[in-house]
C-alpha cells in the first residue's frame, strides 16, 4: 500500500477460523472504541 494511502475497510471473502475478542483496530492498536451512542446517530 502506498505509504500516504489510509484504508477504509476490511473485506473478507472466506470463512474465519476464530473470531476477534475485540474489533481488529482496537487490538491492533489502530483506532481506539468510541461510545455507540457517540456513533449512532438518528433522523428528528
């Protein structure tokens, strides 16, 4: 990858032998979680 590129998302084609105890970029120290709430967002 380009070193000025970022990535955006995550596309898997194939089964996965186990499953993330959290979201891969928090585990991998890429992003940190935010509150769902902060994420959520709704139409009024």
């Amino acid at each position: 990858m380009p070193p000025d590129a970022k990535p955006i998302a995550m596309l898997y084609l194939s089964h996965v032998n186990t499953f993330y105890k959290e979201p891969m970029l928090v585990e991998t120290d890429w992003k940190t979680a935010k509150p769902l709430d902060e994420m959520v967002m709704k139409n009024s």
